[in-house]
C-alpha cells in the first residue's frame, strides 16, 4: 500500500494506522521503518523477477526511451523505459531502472549505465529501437559508443532506425522558436495588466500577428499531446514512409487479427516490432517545458537504491493490476520522508 500510493515510511507510525491494525490484525506486533525498508527490498526483487520472466516470455522486439532526472541535491538520475507488443497484441510498457549517474553526466558515462541496463534485463539482442532527447550527448552516445557494441544483425536495417530523436522536444523548440517571433507583443500584454493608462497596448499588426501564431500553434499543441501519449502504439509520425505503413498496418489490424496472423505471419511480426515504438519520451504535461524533470524533495533525499525499488515496484505493480500508469504520475510525490542513506 505504501509504495502503491506513494505513502511516506513515516505512515507505519500514524496513531491511525496502529489503530486500523489492532482492530483488524490484533496478533500484528507492528512495523517499524528499518522493517518497511526491508520489505520493500524484497519485493521489488520478487516483482523484477517477475517483470523479466515477462520480457524473457516476449517474442516480438522492444523498444526503449531514456531520460534524466535530477534531484534537488543535484543528483541525477537516467530513467530506461521498455515498450513492446505481448503475444495478444496489447502494448505493455515497464519501466526498467530508475538509475543514479554520477557526474559527468557525458555521452560515455550515459552509455555505460544505458549498456548495463540492458545487458543486465537480457535485452540487448531484441531492440528496435531507442528514443532520446535531440541533444548533442544523446547522438554522441549512441553513434559512438552503443551503436558499436551491437552487432549489425541484431538490429533493424543494421541499425538505421536504432536512434529515434523526441518528436516532442523538436516541436518544443519550434514552439519556441515561434514563440520568439511574437515576444515584443506578448510583453505588451503583459505590461497591460500593470498599466491602468493603456499606454504600451500591442500594434494592430502585433495582435494579428499573435492571432495567427495561436492558430498555428493550436496544431502543435494537438500534434504534441498525440506523441505524448503514454500508451499510444504508434512509431516516429515524422517519417511519411512510416506514417503509411503504420496506418496500413493498423487498418489490418482492426480486421480480424487472428487470423491475419495466420495468413501474414511475417507482416505479423513487422507490425508488432514497428508499432511499439515511441515517438515521444515526455507526457504531454511537460511536453512544453523546458525545465526537465525533477525529483520531489522527499525523493531526492532517499538512498539511490532505495528511489529505484520504490519508482520500479510501483510501476510494476500498477502495470499488472490495471494496464500501464503514465510515467510522470508514477515518477512524481512523495513516497518516504527520511533520510536512508
């Protein structure tokens, strides 16, 4: 329940929950928090036994995204996500480590942790694909030092569709880019708001402007929620090629998927590898943010191994008891209050 709900360890003392636990467990003796901790360990070593028995049991490919975190300490912490289609054709999505990096945070050290991940959830032969922020370290990482570890079999076209770029951090700065065209007149209207005399109002030309910028912008908002969507089985919508060939596919897929599988065992298996994966590694909340994500502060106080077992078991748990929860809602409140380091 705890970890399920995101319930500090301080709750194992409320007088309330004592109370609730001698009425219905008398015999209970209780629990203190070095015990919770203890707990918790152990079943996020059942639930990850369990997890990778699942991916073991997988047949079709897997994709993954990454992202850092940081912490109000400064630390930072690199999140690997798995996306794949299951044997009955529903997208599963699990996350796989939640792991402290120590500075530098370079394309090496990335590489290392993001190479470990995988070799150590036995992965590192079934990708299609990685999605990652569009940013210098991200492309050194995989260009020089992942791709180079794989051979070129193991991969999709050898490897020419590994490295997916966010679609949504891209239409991120678009938008801003956009955005910057319109400054001088958004700051007048923001000056309005203090200015009783109506002295610095936007131009006529300045409001059009802004008018047509609004509109424009209304496509990417849609466009952005759309890649943003934790659970939507869809792949890079930026590649027209790809594009036609997901809609095929799922226009044979809303048709009677048993037996086209039967009949095209081979588009089968293409479809499932292809429509796994990510076109976005963000939700659509913080899809224009340009901030990055950050640990609560009772989170970033917790031991790195203890903020792990805890942003895992829960998603895990979750996973199996109603579908995938959004990565932001899993990754985000407050879960323990002390300090365990």
């Amino acid at each position: 329940m705890i970890i399920m709900h995101e319930l500090p360890s301080s709750f194992v003392d409320y007088d309330g929950f004592s109370d609730v636990l001698d009425f219905v467990a008398p015999d209970f003796n209780g629990m203190s928090r070095n015990t919770l901790k203890s707990e918790v360990m152990k079943l996020y070593e059942v639930e990850k036994s369990r997890t990778m028995m699942m991916f073991d049991e997988n047949t079709s490919r897997i994709a993954i995204t990454t992202d850092m975190w940081t912490s109000n300490q400064k630390k930072g912490y690199m999140v690997v996500t798995a996306h794949f289609i299951d044997n009955t054709w529903k997208l599963r999505s699990r996350i796989l480590r939640f792991i402290y990096v120590p500075a530098p945070h370079n394309a090496i050290t990335l590489a290392d942790e993001l190479w470990n991940c995988l070799l150590d959830w036995n992965v590192d032969g079934k990708l299609s694909a990685l999605t990652v922020d569009s940013c210098t370290a991200n492309d050194s990482m995989i260009k020089n030092y992942l791709l180079p570890k794989f051979s070129t079999g193991s991969l999709l076209l050898g490897g020419k569709l590994f490295h997916m770029r966010c679609s949504a951090h891209i239409l991120n700065l678009i938008v801003n880019d956009g955005l910057d065209v319109i400054g001088d007149g958004v700051e007048k209207v923001r000056e309005t708001q203090c200015d009783s005399q109506y002295k610095n109002l936007p131009s006529e030309s300045e409001w059009e402007l802004a008018k047509v910028m609004c509109e424009h912008l209304k496509h990417f908002y849609k466009l952005t929620n759309l890649f943003s969507r934790t659970n939507y089985p869809t792949t890079n919508l930026l590649f027209p090629m790809i594009c036609e060939m997901k809609l095929s596919l799922k226009s044979w897929l809303d048709s009677d998927v048993e037996m086209q599988k039967g009949r095209y065992p081979i588009l089968s298996k293409i479809a499932r590898d292809v429509l796994a994966i990510p076109v976005s590694i963000v939700a659509s909340e913080s899809a224009f943010s340009t901030g990055g994500r950050t640990l609560s502060s009772h989170r970033s106080i917790l031991h790195p191994h203890t903020a792990e077992a805890l942003m895992c078991t829960q998603n895990w748990i979750w996973a199996q008891r109603r579908g995938l929860v959004p990565e932001d809602e899993i990754l985000r409140g407050e879960v323990m209050d002390e300090d365990d380091e």
